[in-house]
C-alpha cells in the first residue's frame, strides 16, 4: 500500500503482486466501498420500510479505511452518513429513535474507519522504510552486475519467496579478473540474519579470491577456509553444521570458447547454445558443499566444456529446481528451456522467472538467485 492509498491505479499492479491479488481481484476490491454503497441504497428501495440498510453503509467505510487514502476514506464515510440520512428522510423515519440509532451508528463506524486509516498509513510508512532498508541492504550485498563485463552480456536477479522480503542467504557475483571474467552463484544454509551474514562472508572471500587466485580450485579452497573461520567465530549449531552449496565458473581472458565450471554441492548450471540446444554441466566427480571439509575433503577439480558464440550460461540456485506445483511436481529448467530461444542474458531470466511463476501458481518457497551470462557472437 503506498501512503496515498493502495487503489491508486499506478500502484495497483505492483501493490497486487504483493498482496497475492491478481490485477483484475485487486481492481474489484478497490470498487468494493461504491458496490456497498449502491447496494445499500438498492436494498433500501427494494425492500419493506422496516428493513435498513444501515449495515451496507456501515461496511463502506470500514471497507475502504486501509484501501483509499485519508481523504478518500473520508469521503466514503460522508457519502455513508449521507445516505444513511437520506434513506431515512425517504422513509419519513427522521424522527424515530430506530432512525436516530441507526444514523448514529453509521456516524460512529464513519469516525472509526478514519482512525483505522491513520493507524494503517503509519503502520505502510513504517514498512515501507523497512523495504527502502532492505532494498539498500540488498544493493550493497548483491550489486546488479554491469550489462556488459569484458565483452559478455551479463544479467542477475535476486527474487524473495516472501513478500516484501529483499535478500536472504542465496548470492552471486560477478568479478572481472587478470584471469578472466569468474561468477559464483550460492545457497547459504539457513535463514534470517545469520545467513545474510553467512552470504557477505562467502561473497567478500569470493571477490578477493578471484583477483589474487590463478585457479577456480584455490578461489574455492580461500572460501572453504573463509567458512570455517566464520563457523569457529559462531556459537551453537553453525559453529559444526554451516556450510554453503556454491558453483564457480570463468570464462578464461586468453580462450573465450573455454569454460570452465567448479560445483560444491550446487544445481548443474545450464548451457544454452544459439541454436536452441542446451547441455545441463552436471560435475564429474561430485563434492560437498564449501564448509564441510572437516567431514570429508578431496581435491577440487575444475570441469571444462566449450562455450561457443552466442551461448548463454545460466546458474541459479535451488529456489528453481524446488519450485513445486499443486501437484508436488518439481520445476525442471532443463526441460522448460530445452528448444527456446532468447535474445539475451535478461530476456532468459525474465522467461525463467515467469515459468517459475506459472509452474508454482506464484507460491514460491524459497529465495531465487539467477545469474546469466552470454557470449555475443563474433
């Protein structure tokens, strides 16, 4: 809800995404103060003289108090006591104690619509500072990427499962190296704080890594050993059990139709080549996730494959391939976008996000990170 009211038309769309309102839902809640009304007086003419229809004028206010604005809730509350007064004028009731009653009580539910109002614009002031600060929070942990980064067409997207919500433990990033452009998308176990935390440790290790290290393998063991550093600094369960499920990937600065592609324990990235195919870049040899060395730790090994022009590559974590419909079917990406074609790194993500969408019936469980990264032909 904005503070000048939620129906606004301007911020009907976006206001319906938060709520869980379709447009056209949201559109007839927003009439729903002028259907009572007309529906009040409709009752009045259309019925015995002993039946009011105060309840219908009562209703719209009430209605409209965290719908409209502070004057547009006024004005439904004047237009109820009006017709109220009206109805009982036509009726030749005016001097009834019933008439009195019932006018009075409009009145009354008239002034209490306004001071639901007050409370309802403070209560949106107060989160939509909330969201600014989330959203600040958000762009200093989870930059948006520049379009273009050494040559390749780069596009991310950080989409909450929760309303409102603007970051949480999944990350990316994008860094360009002496040693060529490197991405890294993750999944952080846990919620709340602690994995934010959890994500600014594994993102700061990560951009650090990535200029001083030569290979994917030791920029996976500097986080390795970042997350056991913050897992001794925790207390309780974190301190044993934390760990992140991450993928690592470069484009080579000296072989652009290289690619190469570290996996600890994160969801295959996809390839998707110009003519439409697309190769799932499933780990040979598959590890744990970054954290869990202390459990069992083998030697990283980086797995190569070809990116050729007009390839795009997709990373994303687990809030895609978990995304269930009514049924407890599993969103498959290699499936859905086996065969299409996409102008772009954002054009991919904006179609991924609404197959999501569609898949689910807009009920996610869980946060989304998506990076892609294209490389333009010639």
């Amino acid at each position: 809800m904005g503070r000048g009211g939620a129906c606004v038309p301007g911020d009907r769309e976006r206001q319906a995404r938060r709520d869980g309102l379709s447009p056209i839902s949201r559109r007839l809640v927003c009439w729903l103060p002028a259907m009572l009304l007309i529906g009040g007086l409709a009752f009045d003419l259309l019925t015995p003289a002993r039946y009011t229809a105060a309840p219908f004028f009562s209703a719209a206010p009430l209605v409209a108090a965290p719908l409209y604005s502070l004057r547009n809730t006024a004005l439904v509350s004047v237009l109820s006591v009006l017709a109220e007064l009206g109805v009982v004028a036509v009726h030749g009731r005016a001097g009834g104690y019933e008439s009195y009653t019932e006018a009075v009580t409009v009145l009354v539910v008239a002034f209490l619509a306004l001071g639901i109002n007050r409370a309802v614009r403070m209560t949106d002031a107060r989160l939509a500072s909330v969201r600014d600060v989330a959203e600040v929070a958000q762009r200093a942990v989870l930059p948006l990427p520049p379009d273009r980064i050494s040559g390749l067409d780069v596009a991310a997207r950080y989409e909450a499962a929760q309303a409102d919500a603007r970051i949480g433990g999944d990350l990316y990033a994008v860094q360009d190296t002496p040693h060529g452009v490197r991405l890294i998308v993750g999944d952080v176990r846990g919620k709340g704080l602690e994995a934010v935390e959890a994500a600014v440790i594994v993102i700061g290790a990560f951009r650090e890594a990535a200029e001083q290290e030569a290979t994917l393998e030791a920029v996976a063991g500097r986080l390795e050993r970042a997350l056991q550093r913050e897992g001794r600094r925790r207390e309780g369960l974190d301190q044993f059990e934390g760990f992140t499920t991450a993928v690592l990937a470069e484009v080579p600065s000296e072989e652009r139709g290289v690619l190469r592609v570290l996996n600890r324990g994160h969801p295959a990235p996809l390839l998707l080549c110009a003519d439409g195919t697309l190769r799932e870049l499933e780990p040979r040899i598959p590890a744990l996730p970054l954290g869990l060395s202390e459990v069992a730790g083998w030697p990283d090994r980086a797995d190569q494959a070809d990116f050729p022009p007009g390839a795009m590559l997709l990373l994303f974590t687990d809030g895609v391939t978990e995304a269930r419909d009514s049924g407890g079917v599993f969103y498959q990406p290699a499936v859905r976008l086996a065969g299409r074609a996409f102008s772009g790194p954002d054009e991919l993500l904006d179609a991924l996000i609404d197959d999501v969408a569609r898949h689910t019936g807009g009920e996610t469980a869980d946060d989304m990170a998506l990076l892609a990264v294209r490389r333009p032909e010639g």
